[in-house]
C-alpha cells in the first residue's frame, strides 16, 4: 500500500504505530487523525475508514463559510467532533 494524497502509511519496524495519517491543511488550519491497524483489524480496513472520513472531511472544509479567509471556529469545531468521533 503507498501514501495517497492527504494520507501517508506509517509502517515502521522499530515504532509502535501502524496504519494511516490523514493530514489535511486548509485556509490556515491543519486537521491530523491517525487511523491504527490495530484498532480496525488491518491496513486496508483502516484505510477504508481513513478515506471515508477525509471524504466527509473535504466536503465540511470546502463548503464552509470563511471569515477574513480563515475557516470559522463553528467549521473547525464541527470537523473536530467529525475527527473525534471516528
């Protein structure tokens, strides 16, 4: 599996993490969730869910009111609970 665009794969012998880091900066603000093998049972099974959120996250950003062209604190807590929540 390679890193597609947003997500990076973390596979490293020597450190305890495994899985997807879904990174996504937008009119000055940056969203990071890691999604663990070991939480969602493989690599493609995480990478599903990783894809799913970005989606859901991409369409919150991108159609979101801006003020001063910075993300409103409303959107930037929505995508939070969005990031938590998965």
């Amino acid at each position: 599996m390679t890193s597609r665009k947003n997500l990076t794969r973390f596979t490293y012998e020597t450190a305890a993490f495994e899985g997807w880091r879904l990174c996504i900066s937008r009119a000055g603000t940056t969203f990071t969730k890691y999604f663990s093998d070991r939480d969602h049972g493989s690599g493609k099974k995480s990478l599903l869910v990783a894809e799913e959120i970005k989606a859901q996250l991409l369409f919150l950003v991108d159609n979101s009111r801006r003020v001063n062209g910075k993300l409103s604190k409303t959107t930037i807590r929505k995508v939070d609970q969005l990031l938590k929540n998965s």
